[in-house]
C-alpha cells in the first residue's frame, strides 16, 4: 500500500522567513500525481499545490513551490515570505490510481508562523 | 468557498444511532469522495463514487454506506454509532476520475460527535 510521510509534526517560522516542509511518499507507480493541503483553523481543506510525476519541473504558486524529487520519492513544500496567514496544518497527499484516484494522506505538519 | 457543500455543519447524537450526512458537488463534478478525519487515524478515504456508481473503497466500516444520486450529489449513512466514530467527515468532488486535470475540491466537513 502507497503510504505517505510528514516527519516533522511541528514546524515554526517568523514572519517574511522561508519555511519548508518535508514529505516522502512510498509507491511503485511511474506515473502518479502527489498535492499539498492547507487546513487552517476553520478546518476548511484547501488546495495549496499540486505536481504531476512525470513533469520535471518543480511546480510553483506564487509563494508557495515544491521540490520533488522522484526518484527519492520526496515532496517538499516552500513557503517564502511567509505570513501570519499561512498558519495551518499542512497535509501532503498521494493520489492512488489504483484506489479510484482517492488521496493517501500524511499526518500533517502543523506550521506556526510568529510575528 | 470550494464550491462543494455538505450539510449539516454539526452533529450530536447518542451510541447506536443512525446519522446521515449530505454533499453537494460543484456544479459539473461528477466524482465525489468521502473522507473522514479523526485524531487517531488522521485524513482517511472511506468511499468514492462517480456519476451514481460506486468507483472505489477505502476503509469504510461495514456500519457505514453511501449513495450518489442521479442529481449527483451524495448521502453517507452512518448507523450503530460508537464513541469512535466521533469525527470530521469531508466530501471531496472532482470532474472526472484520473483526468490530468482532475483535482479534489473539499467540502467544509461536517463534525459529528458521538456521545
């Protein structure tokens, strides 16, 4: 089974600093597309970025961009600039086609952003 | 706002009952996931299903079932309610199933509680 691994449970980062948040993934599939979740307070899921596996280039929104590495099965996530808005849980996600493209979840990291 | 709406937003009920929770897909969506939230197991798929057939199954306990109806949107029953079913509940909606565009767009959840 495809799992997936947030191993920093807790991360901290000042205001206008540059965070990054890790995730490894475990999988056998070639081609696969991994996202990142936002849930802030209000426990709305939101979509922060997606990547597609068998692009090469690392996917970009405006302050938010990832580094992936496929052939280590990494997926981090970079927040630059970071803003008091930006404090959430963090949710990396695989999606498995083999389970009717349904998202394989990490456990989180939980991002505090201090003034 | 995501687009996707489920109803209710809370939900107090005693061991043994029977619940059932609502989702309205984004106008266009034909996929809708169901996924449940709980301290101990984290973000988990439960069930999908696409334009009124059920796709895929997570770990769905036998005491729980869903519909999609031919207006699309989804019922997910609950019934012999435990302690430990105590959680947040999410409907994610999506076009299709695989399509390289097909992102998952979360519902606000609906919090259940069992007591």
């Amino acid at each position: 089974a495809q799992t997936v691994t947030q191993s920093q449970p807790e991360m901290s980062v000042q205001e206008a600093e540059t965070v990054t948040l890790s995730c490894t993934y475990d999988t056998s599939e070639s081609d696969y597309y991994l996202f990142w979740y936002k849930q802030p307070p209000s426990r709305q899921m939101i979509l922060v970025i997606r990547q597609e596996a068998y692009k090469q280039q690392n996917a970009t929104e405006n302050r938010f961009s990832v580094n992936f590495q496929k052939a280590a099965k990494s997926f981090s996530l970079k927040i630059s600039d970071s803003q008091l808005g930006d404090a959430a849980m963090y949710f990396c996600a695989y999606r498995d086609p083999n389970s009717g493209y349904a998202l394989n979840f990490g456990k989180g990291t939980s991002l505090l952003v201090t003034p | 706002d995501s687009g996707v709406t489920q109803t209710p937003k809370h939900l107090i009920t005693a061991t043994g009952q029977r619940v059932t929770l609502r989702c309205s897909p984004r106008s266009g969506d034909l996929s809708v996931y169901w996924y449940q939230q709980s301290l101990d197991q984290g973000l988990q798929f439960l069930i999908q299903y696409y334009n009124g057939e059920e796709r895929a199954k997570g770990n769905i306990l036998e005491r729980f079932s869903a519909q999609q109806f031919p207006d699309l949107h989804s019922e997910l029953n609950l019934s012999s309610l435990e302690l430990g079913d105590s959680a947040l509940y999410f409907c994610a909606s999506s076009v299709r199933t695989g399509a390289s565009t097909d992102t998952q767009y979360f519902g606000p959840g609906t919090r259940l509680t069992v007591l």
